[in-house]
C-alpha cells in the first residue's frame, strides 16, 4: 500500500488521524469536537476528505466522526483474499466501528452516496441509537422503478475486461468523479486531496468493488440485503430528517430525491440547484447554514 503524500490535502484536513481495527482491518477515522455525536459516512470514490469542511463548521459545538471504508482514504487498503469488499463486510465494520467508540447518547448521521445504503443499513439494525438523519444525494433503497444506473457505471460494472485496467490501472472512476460529479470546478488542491489515497493499482480496488457490488439483479450478492433496507426505512418517519440535494446529479437525481420525500414526507428538504454530486463541494457554506439551523431546532427531538 502506498501511503498519500500529506502535502496533497494536510492543509485542508488538519485533523489528527485516529485508528481502530475492525474485521475489514484497520480503519482510519476523524474524530474532532466533544458534544453531540454526528456520524458522517463517506461514499464513493471519496473519503473523511469530503466531509472536511463540516468537521471544520460543527466540531466547535458536536462530536463530529468521519470514518473512511476499509479500502478507502487512509484505511487499510487490503486484498480480495483478505476482504470481500461487500455491502455486508461494510455494514459489519461500521457495526464495530461505533461498538468501539462506546458513544454516550444518539448519533445523528450524514450520508452520501454509497454511505446512505451502510449508514441506513446500520440504523435500521440499531434504530435506538439513531436520533436525527441528514440525507445528501444517495439512496437506501434499489433504483425507483424503471430507472436504471448510468451507462457509464454500467459498463464497469459488467465489462471487467475494461473496468479493471480502466478503474484500477487508470484511477479512471474517481479521475472522472473529479470533473463530474461537482457542478462547479474544484480548484487542484482540493482535487488532489480527493484522489490522494488512490494512488496506485492496489489502492483503488475499493473504488472499483463498490460498482461491481451495486445491486440490479435478484441475483446480486447485496440485493436481499438492500431490499430488506429498504422495507425497514419506514421506522425513522418520526425522526427528524433534513434532505439536502444537488439538482445536478448525474447517478442520484430527481427521481431518487422523490422516493426519499415519497418515503419521508416530512423530511425537511433543500434543493441546489447550483450543485452536483459533489454538494459539499458546490455549495458548503449554504449546506452548513442549513445544517446548524436543523441540529439546533432540533436539538431535543
């Protein structure tokens, strides 16, 4: 495993690293502020990078933590003999993750992206600990009927032939992420903090088995266990819940944001349509606006 270069991101990330040995291996971790504990859950290809600006805004009042996935940011990064890199495996690690922290009181999380499917996965096992839930582009939930997932991801998702010198030779899927999923151009700091943990062959193989493990099929490894997400969600209609959406998404758009308001019609919702994927990126300072002013009023929920 080759170690990033801190002089890529240290400057916009100047927490001290934390880490903790789950089944996955060893798992790096942010862990800034007292108060609170907001748990934010990073997706793909980013990694605790992302979430810098808000440890930076909320760790002044709340417990702010940001793992990074086994295989992701500057976790350990281990091989297919040692680790399956499934939904499961990733579940089981956040489950041991928090197991360990021993948190006093609820945790309020934040999702993004693949971390909505892990993060919604692990409040529905321990619903007791979940006390308000902040949504950004993701889902929890299979595709809303009759979407299917982009043809870029498909394409690495079943041509392995070309996935695998594209994603893992290449670091095509988190390059590309780069210029896509933000709606507005990161400068070339912030990009190389980004794509700083996969640097090299071997340290992307997170970011290529997140897209081999999205589930379409019945057959699909994660599938049931999605689905049975997915029938459980239900149960936090009573918690609080903040949307916070970038319009222009080219995998989470429009329709995903619909089916989280079909399903939480009481979620508080904000839509941005000056941003992308990457909506920490576009649009930080509005978003943490948004989020101090949810977490304040609804601080005894």
């Amino acid at each position: 495993m080759v170690t990033p270069s801190p002089s890529h991101y240290r400057d916009l990330y100047p927490f001290e690293s934390h880490f903790m040995t789950v089944a996955g291996g060893k798992l790096h971790y942010v862990d800034e502020g007292t108060g609170d504990t907001i748990l934010m859950i990073h997706g793909n290809p980013t990694w605790s990078f992302y979430y810098r600006r808000l440890i930076h805004a909320l760790s002044s009042k709340y417990r702010t933590i940001a793992p990074d996935h086994i295989g992701c940011g500057l976790s350990e990064k281990p091989s297919l003999s040692k680790y399956d890199y499934s939904l499961a495996s990733r579940i089981a690690d956040l489950e041991s993750f928090v197991h360990q922290l021993n948190i006093t009181g609820k945790i309020t999380l934040v999702i993004h992206d693949w971390g909505g499917m892990i993060g919604m996965a692990f409040a529905v096992r321990h619903p007791d600990l979940i006390s308000r839930i902040i949504v950004t582009n993701t889902a929890a939930f299979l595709p809303p009927p009759g979407k299917s997932i982009p043809r870029r991801l498909r394409m690495i998702r079943n041509l392995k032939f070309f996935s695998k010198p594209a994603v893992l030779g290449l670091n095509l899927f988190a390059v590309a992420a780069l210029f896509m999923a933000p709606q507005k151009p990161l400068s070339k700091k912030i990009k190389r903090g980004l794509i700083a943990p996969y640097n090299s062959w071997v340290n992307r193989l997170a970011t290529l088995m997140f897209v081999y493990d999205i589930p379409i099929c019945q057959t699909d490894l994660s599938y049931d266990l999605v689905q049975a997400v997915s029938r459980q969600l239900s149960r936090f209609q009573a918690h609080p819940m903040l949307i916070c959406w970038g319009k222009h998404d080219f995998v989470f758009d429009l329709d995903y944001l619909a089916e989280w308001q079909r399903r939480f019609p009481k979620a508080e919702t904000h839509l941005f349509s000056t941003a992308g994927h990457y909506l920490l990126e576009d649009e930080p300072e509005a978003v943490i606006h948004i989020m101090h002013t949810f977490l304040t009023k609804t601080q005894n929920q």
